[in-house]
C-alpha cells in the first residue's frame, strides 16, 4: 500500500512544536535544518539555539512525539545542536582591532535603568582592573556624559591618524553623541546617518587596547542595534528589564533580534527589583529563554541621584547594597566571559 507521508505533512506537524520563549513554532524559527523521508523513515535535523541540552531535549521530545502521530512512520531519528539561526539577517562581522570583548546593553524598551547599568557595570570592571570602554550607541537620547558628570563643553580631540580621542572618565575610555551636539539639541536621523555613526564610533575611534568594551544602545530593535551587529563581532549582549510580568514581552523581541543575527545572550540583569515594581521577574524571564540571570539590583534611590550627579554609585558608595549587586553581576559576568574565547 502506497505511503501518504510526504514531507510537508511532517513540516505541518512541527509547526505545532513552539518554542515558549519567543511564542513561535520550531519551523517558522529556522530550527529545521533538514528533513530526510525515505520509505517511511523520517530523519530530522535541528539547530536549536539554547544554552543548555535541557531545553534542547524537550525540544526534541516534543518534535519526537508530534511525528509518531503520523501513519506510516516506521522509524524516527531526530538529531539536535546546539547552534544559531541561520538566514537572510545573517551578517559579517569584523573584529575590532585591540579590543578583546565587545559587549551590548540592550533592552526591550525604555526605562528600565539600561544605562545606568551600562555605566556602572563599565565603571565596576574598570576598578577590578581590566582596561574598559564605554560607547553610548543611543544616538538619540546620550545620557551617557551626564552619568559620567563629564561637563558638556568638553570636546573629543583628533589625532594625528585623524581619529577621535575618547574622554577618560572614572578610569573608562568613553564616547558619546552628546559630546558633539548641545543636549537640547534633537537628531532627526534616518537610518544611514545612524549606521554611519555607529560605524564611526567603532572605526573612527581611537579605543587603544582595551579587555572590554560596553556599547550602551537604545530601547528596543531598531537602526543602531542592526547597525551594531552588521558592523563588528560582539562577544554577546545582556539583556537589562524590570521585574514586572510586562517586561518579559520586551525582553523577548530583543532576544530574539540577538538570535537572528548571531549574538549570544550573556545574561539578564533584572533592575529596580523591591516593592513598587516586585522581584524576579528577571529570573524568570532568563529561565523561561534559558539563558544566563547575572543577578538583580535593587530600586534604590542612591542609584538614581549618583548618576544624576554625575558619579556613578559603584563609586560613590561602593560598601551599599546597589553598588555590591553591581559588582556581583560584574563577576558573574566575568564567570561567563571566561569561557568565551576573546575576538582577537
């Protein structure tokens, strides 16, 4: 009796297998990598981006038990790895000369505290004694300068190879949009003239040798962020939210443009953590997308008044509880960094 199963009867049946992560069915993701029919024996081969074989064997147990529902099956073979999405937003990316780590601070959405983390977690590194950079990607909004307190009518200098000299700041080498224009001045860029700048920050700069560079982006899954990952080899991002469930809808898309494009996830850091906005929704959220939670910082508003005042509170006061979290993250993040190989 002739056999009905084709492959896109199979393709059918693993669109029902989701990945909870990101809300969407193994086969729209790019998981499948190959589907092998022959005679009734079914051979499937997955890519599944997870940073633990947990997830990767629910996955298959699932995709396993979704075929043997299907008549004339005779034997299922099902093979996995651990890999990235592959596809049209798949980019090149070129290694920056000297500096050993790129990292982005991402998040989903504005306001939850990212560049603060951003500039406490460069300052942190700094004083454990690694040579740190700090790139304020957010174009649009660069609060970087008033965090670090660098006065506004300070300039870069070029060199002499015509490159920009970044300022030095709580013993980081830092860049920022706002060291260029007046702060109520606002940029109306599309996206070339943001690509361009971002392009210009990276390549333009005079970074010198560095174990560390942050790149602090803007909220949410725009212009810079594709430019940034087109542009060079980022060691990984780490994702900033807040505690509330709301924030796991943000934290997905971020992760899942990461994904896209090659970018492994560090961790979640989850912000502002106590009573108004509740506790561990960071947790979850890293559990739920199976990656790495490097810790919480409490709401506290020590932290807010630091950066306003233009120092941050890893130095300012470096004994209170925000500031040790901080640290804490830092180290975890160091953990994890250890076990990736450097860019160059």
């Amino acid at each position: 009796m002739k056999s009905h199963l084709t492959k896109e009867i199979i393709q059918d049946k693993l669109r029902m297998v989701q990945d909870p992560r990101f809300n969407q069915d193994i086969h729209s993701l790019g998981f499948v990598r190959e589907i092998g029919l022959e005679t009734g024996n079914v051979f499937i081969h997955l890519g599944i981006p997870a940073e633990s074989s947990e997830f990767r064997d629910r996955i298959k147990e699932e995709v396993e038990r979704r075929v043997k529902e299907l008549r004339d099956v005779k034997r299922l073979t099902v093979q996995v790895s651990h890999s990235v999405m592959e596809g049209p937003n798949t980019f090149a990316k070129v290694p920056l000369q000297g500096i050993q780590n790129v990292m982005a601070i991402a998040s989903g959405k504005g306001g939850v505290g990212k560049s603060t983390v951003a500039v406490n977690l460069a300052v942190a590194f700094s004083k454990m004694g690694h040579r740190v950079g700090l790139m304020d990607g957010d174009i649009y909004g660069p609060n970087i300068p008033l965090m670090l307190g660098v006065p506004g009518d300070i300039r870069p200098r070029i060199n002499s190879e015509k490159k920009i000299v970044p300022l030095d700041a709580y013993g980081i080498r830092v860049i920022s949009m706002g060291f260029f224009i007046p702060p109520d001045q606002p940029l109306i860029w599309r996206g070339p003239t943001l690509h361009n700048a971002v392009n210009q920050f990276l390549q333009k700069v005079e970074w010198g040798e560095l174990d560390y560079l942050f790149v602090d982006l803007p909220p949410g899954t725009g212009d810079v962020q594709l430019s940034l990952v087109q542009s060079t080899s980022l060691t990984g991002a780490i994702m900033v939210t807040m505690p509330q469930e709301v924030s796991l809808l943000d934290v997905r898309k971020g992760l899942m443009m990461f994904r896209r494009t090659n970018v492994p996830i560090l961790g979640i850091v989850e912000n502002m953590s106590g009573e108004i906005f509740g506790r561990d929704g960071g947790r979850k959220a890293a559990r739920e997308f199976d990656v790495p939670f490097l810790g919480t910082i409490p709401l506290d508003v020590e932290v807010r008044r630091a950066g306003d005042g233009g120092c941050p509170i890893v130095s300012k006061s470096a004994e209170c509880e925000a500031a040790k979290s901080f640290f804490q993250i830092s180290e975890r993040l160091m953990e994890i960094l250890s076990k990736i190989p450097a860019t160059i």
